[in-house]
C-alpha cells in the first residue's frame, strides 16, 4: 500500500500512560532518534513522585511530551498535536491540552469497565461523540503486541509491557524517524535476556509494519532537519550538561573535583552520572545526609580540590550551616539546587522557581555568596563552568539554581571546542606571604578580586586556623574585635559584589518597545517564544534574560529604566520583582503561576498582549 507522504514545519507528540508503561523511555527513544535526523527538539517529562503509582488513576499518568521542527524552538510546545493514550486515564488527564483536530491514538485493550470506573467514566468515551472534534485512532496495543510475540519465549506479563515498544515503532513510522539506534539501544538494556532483546524488537517492528499496512493511517508525516550553526550536536538533559560541566571546570581547572551528595529528587541524575567519570578525576561520596554531603564537599576543598554538593530546596535548608561555614573560611564550594516545587516535601517531580530567597538570604548573618541559574538544558553546561570559574577565582560558594523542568528537559548541545572552555588554573599558595618572609597570613587578599589565599593543608610553613569563628584580618586569628568583625563582613560582600559578570542584554529588535520583560532561569524558553510570537504579530515587545543573580549585571539598572513598563514572569509569587523593585525603584509587573509546570508560550502572550493594551 502506497501512502501519502506531507511535509510538516514542527509536530508534538505526548506519550501518556501509568508509571509503569514505560512512557518515559517511549518519549526518550523518540527523541533520541528524531535528534539523529537533525530536527531542533525541546521535551517535557512530566510523572508522579511515586516509583509506582497505583495503576489506571489519574494521579498515576505519566506523560512525555517531545516539540521537533525543521527550525529554531524554545519550548516543548503548549498543545500536542498528538497524544498516544495507553488507557483511559491516560485520555482524561491530558485531553483538556489538546487542540481541535489533535491525532489521538488510545490502547482501546485497557477501556475496560473497570479502568473506565476508576477515573469517573460512565460511559466509553470511544463509543460516545465527546471525541468528535478529534481524529480518533482506536488501537489494541496490548493484543496486537501479545499477537506478535507469539512465538518467543516470553511470558504473557513480559509481551504485554513491550506494548509502548509497540506504540514507539508505531509513531516512529508515521514521522519517519530512523530506528537503527533504538535497536542497538534494546540489545544492550537486555543483553542479559536474549529473549527479551527479541521480543522488544519483534514489538517496535510490528508496530511499524502496522502503521505500513493498515488503512487507519494514510499519511505519514516528514520534518526537514532545522538549519543550526555546523558543528556536531548531541541530544542532552540539564542535568546530563551539568554533570558534563562540572568534569570540563576539574579538567580545565587541573583539580580533583570532589562530589559529595545525598540523593534526592530531582538531583540524583548528577551523582549518578559523575560516577562514571573517575578517569577524569571525579570522585563521588554518597553520603548519609544532607549535612554530611557539604561537610565532606567542604572539606575536600579545604584540601586543596573543586568542591561540589547536589541537591534540591529541602536539602538546601539543611546545608545551610554549612554554607555559612564556606562563607566564613572564603573556600570554593559550588552548590547545585535543582528546585522543586515545595514547601517541605512538596510536589517532587514538579517544577518551580522558589528557592530564589534562600540561595540570596538563607543564611544567618551577613552570608553573601555568588548565584546564578541556566536558562535550558544545554546552557547547564555553561552554568556549570562558570560557577566553577567565580567559586575558584573568588574562593567564594556559589549557588547554581537549576530546576525540574531544565534538568530533566532535553534539547540538541553543540560540542564545544575544548580551547573555547575557559583557564581555571588556580595558584595555590606555596610560601609565606608576610613582610617579613617567614609569616603566612591566611587573610591577606589579592587586591583585584579580594580572595584571600588557597593553601593546601600540609603545606610546610603555611599552617593557619580555620573555622566558623570570626577572623582578624590578614593573621586570621580569632577575633572579637568590633572594627574587625565590621571589616570583615564588609570586605566579604564586597567580593561579591566586584565579581565581573556580562552585562545583560536585550533582544528589542527594531528597538522601539515600550514594555521588556525580564526573566531569570529556565522562563527563558516560554518567554522567548511568546516575545516571538507577539513581533510575528507586529507588536514590539523587548526581552532579557538574567543568568547572574548575584552579584547583578552592572547595566541593569539602565536597561530597566529605559522601558516604560517591565514585566517579570515567575514560577514563585515574585521572588525576583520583589528584589528589582527594592534595588532598582522599578514598579516591576509580576506575573507568578506555581503549577508545578512551566509557562506556556500561549498564556504568556495572551498577558503580554494585556501589559501592551495599557502602555
């Protein structure tokens, strides 16, 4: 049977089932493949905390959704044009984002009375008209994919999980997306089960023969690869760039890079992955708590190496302490929060940008230290490198404030060129510094960047006191001295503050708007492609983008007084318009939402629109 082939600019599909359908390595497969044909992409995960949700509820669906185009994206779009449903939970949590007309494709095998029951369903959505303004493809995944393995050695329990293979060799058919690599990928995650390396692969190409033959679907789609800057790219998450950031700053640094960490979600995916990279000079500790994790991250910097902690908001309140502490002993410490949505436990696998205040205030006393937030998962990498850069140089912690939705999203990451990577060769201190030759003085700063000197331990004639108690300067002794203590605590936020960071800029195309809108973090994507979508529209809107929150860009000032209306989008209640208002007297506009999901494109340029109608 010849089909139609039609050529499309950019498609979303959603893969929906319970947690354990396998949706996220469905959505994973698909991505990886579609990165392969040169397609610009950017992906939602979205799954409940719970290892295992109880099945057929709504609170147990997980969904992956992946945004691919043949040109530049933000985001991983608002609506999909797309949705598998693997049962009818699956249908009913996600069919309120769908457009009229969407493709939905529904394992009709689990709309059983009782599944149906368990999400409030009187009557089969399938067999009623509430599907009507969709396309509507009902297919028995899970008979058809029992059907197709048949004849191998595995048991009724094990084909019917290989139904999302199924549905992946399906969808992989109708968007033409190469398949080798999901082959290979089978055969090594089942090495150790032959039987089940065939089945899995027996079920992908039944499903893509059953998109081949069935008059269901007539059409198969294309996607022309987007037109990206030559290089080579690879598909990566923000915590795999992150992770790939903190081996380049050890690499670029010539330092031991010391992960200690407790594991927490969203976090873990860093510990997991710098455990494989000893031959670089990683080494990881997975402690027995917060606190431990920092303490012993701390300490290898006193020794001498680049000292890292992962965790999210709850393990970030219990480092606290231990923050102050670096603060105190002017030691490189790079803290890595990927924010979650809270307060306390929270809603784990949800996303939010609320750990803004604590890594600015929470601290006791006088506690500045250095914070930044990458913008997209490839900028993890970046971010990485130059918290490293600011912690080494100005021997200062650094808080680095990724979140769910960046670390666990997914877009294509052009390999950089090795020279391109900054220098972060350090001088450790190797002899005294006094006058007199023969004096180590521990608080003695360079007068560019005020850092006082790093000497490590065993060091012969550097030995100095370290600790939480207040330092005399230059000697370091212990001191209670009021003018000291002034001293210090001045000259430590004036470190801060004198960190060179870009000044920030503006994309204001024609350079005639009127409102700019200010984001930090990962709105970076959803306020770019509403900002795109209003000048598609003729409308001039201008955008910035703050990636330094401590210390601030040095033009930020001028640029927000050169708009006559600022608008600041948060996943908080204005933890950011709060600070711009009290540092720059700006009457800043907030716009908060605290969903657990990110913005969309459509719902902020429907506000923008709004800000724009009264200017």
């Amino acid at each position: 049977m010849t089909k139609k082939i039609r050529q499309l600019d950019r498609v979303v599909i959603r893969f929906a089932g319970d947690s354990g359908d396998g949706m996220q390595l469905t959505g994973d497969r698909f991505t990886s493949e579609t990165a392969q044909l040169g397609n610009d992409i950017s992906t939602l995960p979205n799954f409940p905390a719970e290892i295992r949700a109880p099945a057929g509820t709504l609170p147990g669906v997980s969904s992956f959704q992946v945004h691919f185009a043949d040109y530049d994206i933000l985001t991983p779009g608002d609506s999909p044009n797309v949705l598998v449903a693997m049962n009818p939970a699956a249908l009913k949590a996600n069919l309120a984002d769908l457009p009229r007309g969407a493709d939905i494709i529904v394992n009709t095998d689990e709309f059983t009375r009782r599944n149906l029951a368990k999400v409030g369903y009187q009557v089969n959505p399938l067999e009623d008209d509430s599907l009507a303004g969709y396309t509507l493809h009902p297919v028995a995944l899970t008979s058809m994919t029992v059907g197709a393995l048949a004849e191998h050695a595995v048991s009724k329990k094990d084909a019917e999980r290989a139904k999302n293979m199924f549905a992946l060799g399906l969808l992989s058919w109708m968007y033409s997306r190469p398949y080798e690599s999901t082959l290979r990928f089978l055969e090594r995650k089942f090495a150790a089960r032959p039987e089940l390396v065939a089945a899995n692969v027996a079920a992908f190409k039944a499903g893509w023969n059953f998109g081949e033959t069935t008059e269901d679907f007539a059409v198969r789609y294309e996607i022309k690869p987007a037109r990206m800057q030559p290089g080579t790219y690879r598909n990566i998450t923000g915590n795999m760039a992150l992770s790939l950031g903190l081996v380049a700053a050890g690499v670029r640094a010539d330092l031991l890079v010391f992960l200690g960490a407790y594991p927490i979600t969203p976090a873990s995916d860093i510990l997991h992955e710098l455990s494989k990279h000893k031959r670089f000079g990683v080494l990881t500790m997975q402690a027995e708590d917060e606190i431990a994790a920092i303490g012993a991250a701390l300490g290898a910097s006193y020794g001498g190496a680049l000292g890292v902690t992962t965790t999210s908001g709850p393990g970030v309140a219990l480092k606290s302490e231990t923050i102050s502490l670096a603060v105190a002993l002017e030691l490189p410490l790079v803290i890595v929060d990927v924010q979650r949505a809270g307060p306390s436990t929270g809603m784990p696998t949800k996303t939010e940008q609320a750990d803004l205040n604590m890594a600015l205030y929470g601290r006791h006393g006088e506690a500045p230290v250095a914070v930044l937030a990458p913008k997209s998962p490839a900028d993890c990498f970046h971010a990485a490198l130059e918290a490293a850069r600011i912690a080494l140089t100005y021997r200062t912690p650094v808080l680095l404030l990724s979140d769910n939705y960046v670390a666990n999203g997914s877009e294509p990451w052009l390999l950089p060129e090795i020279e391109s990577l900054p220098d972060l060769r350090v001088e450790f201190a190797t002899r005294p510094n006094g006058e007199d030759g023969a004096t180590f003085l521990p608080y003695l700063r360079d007068p560019e960047t005020l850092a006082r000197p790093w000497a490590v331990p065993g060091t012969p004639g550097l030995e100095h006191r370290i600790g939480g108690l207040e330092k005399a300067d230059k000697t370091g002794d212990i001191s209670y001295d009021p003018a000291n203590h002034d001293l210090m605590v001045r000259t430590r936020a004036a470190r801060i503050e004198a960190i060179p960071v870009p000044d920030v800029e503006v994309e204001d195309p024609d350079g005639d708007a009127r409102v700019l809108v200010l984001g930090w973090g990962s709105t970076y994507g959803p306020i770019g492609a509403a900002c795109r979508g209003l000048r598609q529209r003729g409308l001039a809107i201008a955008q910035a983008h703050l990636r330094h929150l401590v210390p601030m860009p040095a033009n930020l000032g001028e640029v927000l007084r050169s708009y006559e209306r600022v608008v600041i989008p948060e996943m908080n209640l204005g933890q950011l318009a709060h600070v711009i208002r009290a540092r720059y007297l700006v009457d800043a506009i907030s716009y908060n939402q605290v969903h657990g999901l990110p913005f969309t494109a459509n719902e902020l340029e429907t506000m923008l629109e709004e800000v724009l109608k009264n200017v």
